[in-house]
C-alpha cells in the first residue's frame, strides 16, 4: 500500500475489533498505537489517528481457569477478555506478567490466572461482568472498551462431519472429527447495548485474526451483533489468519474462511480482506506440518468472485513462545498500518461516499 502525500491531517476514526483469543489481543496491541490520548491532536501527513478503540470479545471457552471459574461462579468466561486488557493497557509488560500469572497447581486458587481471578472478584462487587470489564479498564488505563460478545452464559455445540454433536469449546477443539457448523445455546444470546452502539457509529469492524469456529463465528451466532454489522456503513475487513487449525481450518482457504463466517452470521458484509503473502521458513512449515497444519492458501480470485477486495501484506511473524516455541504470529504493527492505511485512501478516493451508502 503506497503512502499518501496528502498534507491535511486525516480524520480520525472510530475502530470495533472482534474476535477472541490469541489473535485479537494481537491486533488490539498494534491498534493502541494509533488511540488518541485526550486532548492529541493528529499532526499533518500521519496515518489517521483512533479516536475510539473498541474490542468485541467471545466469552464461550469452558475450559482451563475460565472454566473453572464459570462453572464455579457463573460468570462469562474471562481469559479472552483478560488478554484484551493487557493488549491495551498503558503498562502493558508489567500488566501482562501480573495478569498472566498463574497460581501454581493445588487446590483453591491453584491453576487460576490472576488476571480471571481479578475479574470475577470484580464481577461479584459490580454485580455483572461487563460492568466488572468496564471498571478493570478503567482502573487498568485501557486504551480502548472491551465487550463481551453476549451477557448471556453462552455454550457452543458443534455438528462434526459424521453428523455427531460435540458440546462445549473445549470438547469441540479436543475432538477427532471436523467442525461443519457451530450452534450457540441459548440462540438469542444477547448482546451489551454498548457493543451495538459501537457497531454503529464505527468507522472500520475487523474480524480476525482467530480460531474460525471457536474464536470468531461465536461472536456473529449472537444475531443481534451479526445484524448490526450488515446494517453498519463501515469498512469491513477479514483479518485472515497464517495457518490452518487442527479440526477447526484444515484445508480451508482463506476464501473458504469468509464463506463459514457469511454461514454462521446469515449476512454477507465484508468489503477487503487482509491476508498474509509472506512464506513460511523451512523450520516453521516444518513444525506445523508435523501436526498437519499449512499455511492458509490466498485464493485471490475465489475472494474477489465473493465481491470481497483482497489485500496481501507481509504479515507473518516467527515468534518464539515460551512454551510453543517457533510460532507464526501477526506482524500486528504491519496490519495496523495497514488497516489505517486504507481509511485514508478510502477516505481521499472521490467513490467513498458512493461505497458505504450502498
């Protein structure tokens, strides 16, 4: 994407990212870079400054702390959430150590992230978890609100390819068999009215990057968010993810990705999707092969025949994580930028106006 020579200040924007995972906190931190601190004003010639940052967040895990904790005291699942607060707040090393840590194994608090541990504490004082979410980011200094995808104790159910049904996230990721559609109890889960207003006056939605049935359909089988979406005049964008997933993207491309989305959310609204070009090194192909997984095939022609406008960057990162090793991650400053990139040649491109009132 070419820079623009443009010299006013571009306007800034209003930004919903959603998903779950490991994937959203990822972008949410190369997104903070670009929040306006109160009174900042954008100097000329810059990318477009956030205005508004918001995270929309799937809270179905069952597994782990959070499913401890939900089960134990009935609150949402936490852990997606509480990655999305360390992505985004002012102290973010510090805040990560803390809140990542986990007690070790016993009973009681044994095996519990601090951070789960601190939001249910908080649910139990505000006496409901979003407005736990809106007071740890308050008291944390997010750069940004975070949203629960739905108030309601969601369960997902999966129809595997033999036509059998997996209950809950965890069994789903654990089975054997491949995911063909994901079902959401109760299936007029709710949403936060926040969440709704912040579809609606945003700017750019991203979906992704995230686990395609675990992660990102959850959010769009709450029909109400799925609606406003479709009904929202803002950019939509795919973020696509580097590699295909045991039982969840095995063999999916990236245009079959947007296909299972559009499925689950009954509407069809993506304007581009953002997809990585960027090979994989020898060692890492390997370390994914061996667990059957590949990078995720760009089927340029099969997104554009969705009337969806690809975009290919350089956004594959090796990482080494402390207990995966080589991983693929999102150069989350290069899909920053270039998410930014494109609000503003959006916004100078005299057909703007012509494509969100469509």
């Amino acid at each position: 994407m070419q820079n623009s020579s443009n010299s006013a200040a571009p306007r800034a924007v209003k930004v919903v990212a959603m998903g779950g995972g490991t994937g959203l906190s990822t972008l949410l931190h190369g997104l903070k870079q670009y929040v306006s601190a109160a009174g900042e004003i954008p100097l000329p010639g810059l990318l477009p400054r956030i205005d508004d940052l918001s995270a929309i967040v799937t809270v179905s895990d069952d597994g782990g702390s959070s499913g401890r904790l939900r089960k134990e005291l009935n609150v949402p699942a936490p852990g997606d959430v509480r990655n999305c607060i360390v992505a985004l707040s002012e102290d973010e090393a510090l805040l990560s150590r803390l809140f990542q840590y986990r007690f070790p194994a016993g009973e009681g608090v044994g095996g519990h992230n601090f951070g789960n541990l601190f939001l249910s504490a908080m649910t139990a004082i505000a006496g409901d978890f979003s407005q736990a979410v809106k007071h740890s980011s308050e008291i944390l200094a997010t750069r940004g609100h975070i949203y629960p995808a739905t108030t309601s104790n969601a369960q997902l159910y999966a129809i595997m390819d033999d036509g059998s049904f997996v209950r809950g996230e965890t069994n789903i990721t654990a089975s054997q068999r491949r995911i063909v559609e994901l079902r959401m109890a109760p299936a007029n889960a709710k949403p936060l009215p926040m969440a709704l207003a912040a579809i609606e006056s945003a700017d750019l939605i991203t979906i992704g990057p995230g686990s395609l049935f675990t992660s990102l359909a959850p959010n769009l089988l709450v029909r109400d968010v799925s609606k406003a979406i479709a009904n929202s005049r803002a950019v939509k964008v795919f973020v696509c993810n580097l590699m295909t997933q045991a039982n969840e993207s095995l063999g999916l491309t990236a245009s079959d990705h947007i296909r299972a989305l559009y499925k689950h959310a009954r509407h069809q609204f993506f304007d581009y999707a953002l997809v990585n070009r960027t090979p994989a090194s020898p060692a890492l192909a390997l370390k994914y092969a061996e667990k059957q997984q590949a990078q995720i095939e760009t089927d340029v022609d099969a997104i554009e025949a969705l009337g969806v406008k690809p975009i290919l960057g350089e956004y594959l990162l090796e990482a080494m994580d402390s207990t995966e090793g080589l991983v693929a991650r999102h150069d989350t400053h290069r899909v920053a930028h270039d998410l930014l990139q494109l609000m503003m040649e959006l916004s100078e491109s005299p057909v703007t106006t012509l494509q969100r009132e469509r």
